[in-house]
C-alpha cells in the first residue's frame, strides 16, 4: 500500500490540475482513501441509489454533491505519523475568548431559544455560530495529517471542490451505517471538556439533552426491529460526549433513503420537533449553515469498492454517513480564512454563559490543527 507522502505528491497533482477530490480516514483506522474526480463537473445527488461520496448540506432541500463512483479514480494510502513538514499559521491568540460582542451575541441567542422552548412544544434546539480566523501558511496537508493525529476515533476528511470550495473535519458522530440489511447509527450529545477520565458524572442538563436525541431517533426508527445499547461517555479529541448505539434491520419498505429522511437532521445538530427547531434556526442563527452539521460518507460501495448498479439485496453493499461536526471551511481568495463552525444543544435547563463557553471548547479542536494548540 502507498505511504502518506505519496498521497500527498497525488493530491497536490490533482489540486494542480484543478480537479474535486476527497481523501478521508475511518475511525481507528490505518488506511486512507482517496477519490479523484475526473473532470471538474457538479455532479447533484438528486436521492440516495447512487453509488459514490456525499456531502449532504443541513437542509435538506439544498443540493447534496456526488462524487459519483463511474466518475472517478480510487486509491489507498498507509498512514504513518509524521510524514508531513507543512505548517499552518495564523493571526493573535487563537485559542482566547472573542470580545464582548461576539459573546454576548451568541447569549442573547441561547436566551431566545430558551424562552422558544419554554413558550411552545420543542424541547430542544441546537445553536450554532462561526468564526472566521486568518491563516497566513496554508498546508491542507499539514491540517489533514493534524487531523488523522489528534483525532484517531473520528471520521477525518479533507474535501476540494474547484467550485465549491475546501472543507476539512473530524466528526466523532456516525449518522448511519448499513450493510446489506443491517443499519447502525448513535444518539450522541453532552459536553463537557476532557480531563483524562471517561468515568465522569454528567449532569441532569446533559443527561436529560441526549435522552432527547436517543427519544427522536428510537421514535423515527419506529416500526423497525432494532435494539438500544446503554449510554456511555465517548471521548472526541479535548471533549467528552454521551454516546447510545442503535443497530437494527431494514424491511422491504424501509430502504437507505428512508432512513436517511427519518434520521437527517437528528435532535443533536437541529432539535426536537424537528420542523419547529428548524424554523428556529433559519430565523435567529443569522447565517447559513452550508455543509455544517450536514452528512458526508461513502454512499452505496461494496465493501472496499464503489457499486456500479445497485441491488438492494447485496449483502455486501455498505454506505457509512457521518454528520459533519467540528469542522471548518477554508476561503482561499483574496486572503485565506478558516471559517469555523460550532454550537450545543439548548433545553430550558440551559445556562447561556455555559453554552458560550461549550462553543469556546468545540472551537479548539479546528484551532488545534491551524495553530499548533
């Protein structure tokens, strides 16, 4: 298998070329894959009986971009620690508090959606806001192999469109995994900073937010046979969160797509009900959410390689989605930023100085890789 500094002299090819690519690891995994676009098109995927790579917006509405499996070229790459030499550098203290206005901002958010809920039927509502920082060095390679270091338990991706524009994450949630008739997915929400202990004592506030999301996902699956694992902590990066597997079958009227209508977006990135929370969001955020907390993921392969013509029947047919969490964007023109992108989950027992201070933590983990944090 070809090492990372391969991979590299493959994506500065493509890069160079002006082709989309994504180069992506699985959690715990060794090997890294790399899908190359052909041509420069945008390609939409209009459902999910498509074989190729996602990247699925927050809306549903919004166009999904296909990185279809007939339009490109596959390779893998052994992933071996300190390979790179790239850097990546930024402007001031990227890990201290914003100033007054952005705090407060995002307060008076967190207040409005506690009253929201208070004053209707949602018991939760996921809030979220951005920050833009300058970078002065920019080494996609120097952030993805940050990523793959920092992060061994996540989904770590680094994404190019021509068109569209680059992102790059490490996402500790699966949104679902299916094999053949099988599906697995997670109900994941608390957080709380990690200090060397997954035994810790969660708090009613965050005990009573994932329940929430494990109550939406269990009532969506609905119909279906599938089971409940027991809540534990699960660690991502400088952060601790509460984690619940649901595993299960499909029937014959519950294919991918379904699952995938009833599950995106989930309680944890939007809230409960799910159309409430929504409208929430688009008219108090006061930004649009583009791929962020959005799903991204390997669509319809067959295991290590893509499917040419579907058969829902295949017992080896895979697709493995993950929602896009501590992410960022990167703007390479005129002047490079990273566009960064957090939030937490508000139920009236919320606190807004905690919730500020929750998007701080989540903040680190991009700032991590772009400032050597």
């Amino acid at each position: 298998m070809k090492n990372f500094a391969e991979l590299i002299l493959r994506v500065n090819e493509i890069k160079a070329n002006g082709l989309p690519f994504v180069i992506y690891r699985k959690p715990h995994a060794k090997k890294i894959s790399m899908l190359a676009q052909k041509d420069r098109r945008i390609e939409y995927a209009h459902n999910y009986d498509v074989s190729g790579f996602i990247m699925a917006p927050f809306l549903e509405h919004d166009a999904s971009i296909l990185f279809a499996s007939d339009n490109v070229d596959r390779d893998t790459f052994h992933y071996e620690s300190g390979t790179s030499d790239g850097k990546v550098k930024g402007s001031g203290d990227p890990l201290q508090n914003l100033g007054f206005e952005e705090r407060a901002k995002h307060m008076s958010l967190v207040e409005r959606g506690i009253q929201f809920i208070k004053q209707s039927e949602v018991t939760k509502v996921v809030l979220s806001r951005k920050e833009i920082l300058d970078i002065d060095d920019f080494d996609p390679a120097a952030i993805f192999e940050k990523l793959l270091l920092r992060y061994p338990g996540a989904f770590v991706y680094l994404w190019s469109h021509p068109d569209i524009g680059l992102w790059a994450g490490a996402t500790p949630e699966t949104l679902i995994h299916t094999k053949g008739n099988t599906f697995r997915t997670m109900a994941l929400a608390g957080t709380r900073p990690w200090q060397g202990s997954e035994e810790v004592v969660w708090g009613e506030k965050e005990i009573v937010e994932q329940q929430i999301v494990t109550d939406q996902i269990t009532g969506a699956l609905k119909g279906l046979d599938f089971k409940v694992g027991k809540a534990h902590s699960k660690r991502a990066g400088n952060l601790l969160h509460i984690c619940t597997h649901i595993e299960g079958g499909m029937d014959r009227e519950s294919d991918l797509g379904i699952l995938i209508q009833k599950l995106h977006p989930t309680a944890a990135v939007c809230g409960l009900p799910k159309n409430k929370a929504q409208e929430f969001i688009l008219s108090n955020e006061g930004y649009d959410r583009g791929f962020y907390t959005g799903f991204i993921g390997e669509l319809n392969f067959r295991g290590d390689a893509s499917v040419r013509s579907l058969n829902k029947n295949d017992a080896e047919m895979e697709s493995h989605l993950f929602v896009n969490l501590r992410c960022m964007r990167i703007i390479q023109e005129p002047i490079t930023k990273a566009v960064l992108f957090m939030g937490g989950g508000i139920t009236s027992e919320s606190i807004p100085e905690q919730e500020w201070e929750e998007t701080i933590e989540k903040s680190k983990v991009m700032k991590s890789v772009l400032f050597d944090a």
